[in-house]
C-alpha cells in the first residue's frame, strides 16, 4: 500500500499547484474588472470610495501570490528533501520567506 502513496502523494501536490495557479489567474481577472469599474465609477462621480476597489483588488492578488508561493515551497521539500529521486537529493531546500 505504501508503494503507492509517493506516486499518489506527487499527483495531489501538482494538482494543488495547478489549483494555486488557477485560483492566482482567476484573482487577477476579479481584480481587474474590480479595479476597472471602481476607477470608472471614480472618474464618473470624483468619489474617492471606488478607488478602494483597486486597494482590494491589489489586496486579492497578493493573497493569491501567498498561496501559490506556499503550495510550491511545501512539494519543492517533498519531492527534494523528504523523497528525493536522481539528482534531486542534492537540490536545496525551498525557501518558505518571501521577502
């Protein structure tokens, strides 16, 4: 049983790297068409209010950024440090700081 769970463990950590990657597209596009209409609705009405869609929006994407980064540092250590294959056992670990 346990023979299986690397191959099992790698496909679930690719899918979530692909979900964080979705999930940082579709925060990118919310974020737009936010910013956009807060921005039309700013210069339409001098209302300072609607320029905090583009703050929320910025606030999204980074969030999403966060998350993508931290979805690919934990299966960088998987695959590099816990369960190494080939010439991976000598790559360095992936950094979790972000700065």
């Amino acid at each position: 049983m346990m023979q299986n769970a690397d191959p099992q463990i790698r496909l679930a950590l690719s899918i979530a790297v692909q979900d964080a990657t979705d999930a940082l597209r579709n925060s990118t596009m919310i974020a737009t068409a936010a910013s956009a209409a807060g921005l039309a609705r700013f210069f339409a009405t001098n209302d300072r209010i609607y320029l905090e869609a583009a703050k929320e929006g910025q606030h999204l994407i980074t969030k999403a950024i966060e998350t993508l980064r931290m979805v690919v540092a934990i299966s960088q250590d998987y695959v590099r440090e816990d369960h190494p294959s080939g010439s991976d056992a000598a790559a360095p670990k992936a950094s979790t700081t972000y700065d």
